[in-house]
C-alpha cells in the first residue's frame, strides 16, 4: 500500500468524525505515522479532504 496525498481512501481512514487525524494506533510505526499525517496535510492544502 502507498502512502500517497493522492490515495485519499487510505487518508479518510485516519481521520476521526471531526476531520481530525487520529492519535497514533498500537501497531503502526511513528515513521508511517508521520508520512500518514503529512500527506493529509497536504491533501488539505490542495483541498482534496475538508479541514473540518
């Protein structure tokens, strides 16, 4: 699986109800956490996911 601002399906899955991203899950590493994180920043940024 790609980790990828373009791959939103992926992205909305770490997202809670309220668009916010998701404290980090027992069995995902810190390093996929933050590529998580930053791609959804940046799919925000280009307005492909809401901000709220």
């Amino acid at each position: 699986m790609i980790i990828n601002y373009k791959n939103i399906k992926l992205l909305k899955i770490h997202l809670d109800q309220f668009n916010k991203i998701k404290k980090k899950k027992k069995n995902m590493k810190t390093k996929i956490q933050k590529k998580i994180s930053k791609n959804i920043k940046i799919a925000r940024f280009l307005s492909l996911l809401p901000y709220k």
